[in-house]
C-alpha cells in the first residue's frame, strides 16, 4: 500500500474508522457500508480512489453507487480506465494463459478486469461483462480483445443476471460485427461438441471442468458410470471414449440432454442420456438396487448467497449420501462444488457425514480445484470457487 501523504482528489471514497481492512490487505472490494459516505452516483461507472481511515491510498477502482460492492480496485496507483490500461491487462491475461485456442481468457478481478469474463473457442470469443464501468467501455473492450486474441467473432453475453445487482439490463447475445452467428463444431480436448455461445448456460461450456473430465476418464475403463448433471455429457462422453462398460448421463434439462445425446452420436461414442431430477432418479424405489462403479456429481452452484448456505449444504450431503448408496464397493465418487461460499471445510463435512450416514468408508483419492485459467487471486478467496474429492468408496 502506498505511503504517500494524502491528498484531496476529486473523486474519493474513505473508509470508516471501524470498518474491516480487508481492501488495504489487498482485497480489491469495498462494500457500500464500509465506506463513510457514498459518493453522488454522477460518478458511477467511473475509476474513483479509495482510502484508509487514516487517508493512506488503497488504490484506484471503479465505482458503482447502485452496487453493495461500491468499489473495485484497478491498481494501487492512479490509473484512467482507457484503451491504454485496457490493453495493458488484456495483454497481460492473455500472455499468462499461453496461447490457448480453447479456455478462459480473462478471469474478472483475478486479471485485474472486474466484472470481465472472456471464453474462447477457436476463433470465437464470447464476453461476459457484469459491471457498470465495464458496460461503458463494452465494444472497446471487445475491440481490444479480438485484436489481441486474433479473433474473427465476439459474441456478448449480456444475460447473466448478477447484472441487475449493477444496474445493468440483461438481454441476448449480439456480436460485436452484428451479424448473426452461426453455431459449429468445436473441438475439446478430444470431443467434438456443438455448443451455443450465444444462448446456452454460462458462455455455452464449462470449460472449468476440462482438467476433471481428463482425470476422471483416467479412473473409467470397465467401470459402470453415472454421469449425475450431465449438461452437455462431458464427463459421460470422456468416460465412454476411455472405455467405461456403459455410461448413462442424467439431467432435469431437455436441451442439455438433447445436446449431450447429438454429441454422443457426433463422436461415435456409446453413451445413454436420460431427461430426469437428479434428486429423484437417485431416490426412486425402483433404483434402489442399481449400483455403479464410478458416479459424477457436477451440480449447479446451490448456494449462490451466503444466506443460502445451510440449505445448500443440506442439499450436497443428501446428493453425495444417495450416491454412495449407489455405489458397488470400492467405486469411485468425484464430487464437486462450485460455489465460493462453499470453503473445502465445509465440503469436506458434507463428505464425512454423508459417509457416516451411508456406514460406507471413504478415502479421499485427489483434491481438486478449478484449473490454472481460472486463476485464484491470494488476497481475495471469492475468486475460487471450484472444488472437489475423487473418493473411494468401500
């Protein structure tokens, strides 16, 4: 942090005197009721400076009056949110991901771009943006991006909706050269898919699970295999390319099940995908017998506040409990969360008490956590949010 007197800048946000120093440890957030007074919403979306109680610079962020995360954080020098900071950090993101031509480009805070989220498949980028200051510079940002990347597309993805927490519409994707895209074949670590970059779920793939759909591959040949959320079928489809007896995929959505079956037939891979509640399939009477030999849990994030934790945690113990009834002895549950709230303490409860309940001895086989294009930044634990066990179940 610097140590320069203070000054009297323009724009400046001040901490209270009791307010936690998470920011001037390094966190780059600052939440509406840290500060002494928010500052006129005339400077919303714009790079304003944060400071201490005792008037010591924290950095330059974005600020957002509207947001409960008044203030993110740019850097710790001043800084102007331009096209020449702008490219600065898009080199940087990209230079530390090597040249990819399938993976995360840019991770939001952790590449120093709050609110920015960048997929790329092969020559198409797909852009995420969930802040106000970000919002305003969008068709720079995708500029720079393709210039940078060498891509031929970007496709906007302004539909999450943590964007109302911004103020931000949502609505469909557009392109930054306004023509409609047209889906194709992508190829992934080996599988071809059809994605929808434009409309499907995230930016069309998680492509945070690409190192787990290898290492759980590596664990399927000969085994019976439950692929339980299977979205577009990748761990099932890896699984049946590494030689599992049989692999049945199951998830509650029609068009996820749909896309998994057409990528199945696209690769020539023998794997069944069933249109179900995970919940209810693993709980039907008439399963109650069937058992597996390697089962995936890939749930959505069931606690998306913090507020929302207890419940969630209910939900993942019941989850893993199921599918360690349904495991034959000495099968393989890969489990995952992908929430941050979700802490690897917490998951690791879930696991004990689910193996207590089931009377099922269990060994954690690997750790697992979001792979190295999803970087987590040291001072701010939001950004890692992936995590999981490979286990063994007696």
């Amino acid at each position: 942090m610097s140590t320069e007197p203070a000054t009297s800048p323009a724009a400046c946000l001040k901490l209270k005197p009791n307010a936690k120093a998470r920011a001037a440890r390094g966190h780059p957030w600052v939440f509406a009721n840290e500060v002494e007074a928010l500052l006129p919403p005339a400077f919303d979306g714009e790079v304003v400076e944060c400071r201490d109680r005792t008037g010591r610079r924290i950095g330059s962020g974005i600020y957002n009056s509207r947001s409960q995360i008044c203030w993110r954080k740019l850097a710790r020098e001043r800084v102007e949110l331009d096209e020449a900071f702008l490219r600065g950090a898009i080199g940087r993101a990209l230079a530390r991901r090597g040249g990819a031509e399938t993976g995360r480009l840019v991770w939001s805070e952790a590449d120093g771009l709050p609110g920015v989220v960048v997929d790329r498949f092969g020559d198409t980028l797909v852009l995420q943006i969930q802040t106000l200051a970000m919002e305003r510079r969008r068709d720079l940002i995708a500029r720079l991006l393709a210039e940078a990347a060498g891509a031929a597309e970007v496709i906007f993805r302004d539909d999450a909706p943590i964007r109302r927490l911004e103020g931000l519409e949502t609505r469909a994707g557009a392109t930054l050269s306004g023509r409609d895209w047209e889906p194709r074949v992508v190829g992934i670590d080996g599988i071809e898919y059809l994605p929808d970059l434009q409309n499907g779920q995230k930016t069309g793939f998680y492509l945070d699970q690409r190192e787990q759909h290898a290492a759980v591959a590596r664990r399927a040949a000969g085994r019976r295999v439950l692929d339980a959320f299977c979205n577009q079928g990748a761990f099932a489809l890896h699984c049946a390319k590494a030689g599992a007896a049989s692999v049945l995929g199951v998830d509650s959505a029609a068009d996820a099940v749909a896309a998994a079956r057409g990528n199945a037939a696209r690769n020539g891979l023998a794997a069944e995908f069933l249109e179900a509640n995970v919940f209810d399939f693993l709980n039907a009477p008439e399963r109650r017998e069937e058992r597996w030999d390697l089962i995936v849990l890939d749930p959505p994030p069931f606690a998306k506040s913090r507020g929302a934790l207890e419940g969630a945690m209910r939900g993942y113990r019941e989850l893993n409990l199921r599918a360690m009834q349904h495991l034959a002895p000495g099968g393989l549950l890969a489990t995952y969360a992908c929430s941050h709230h979700v802490r690897d303490a917490e998951l690791r409860q879930v696991v004990a008490e689910a193996a207590a309940d089931a009377r099922r001895l269990v060994h954690i086989l690997e750790f697992c956590h979001q792979p190295p294009d999803h970087p987590v930044l040291a001072t701010m634990p939001e950004s890692e949010y992936l995590r999981g066990y490979v286990l063994r179940v007696e």
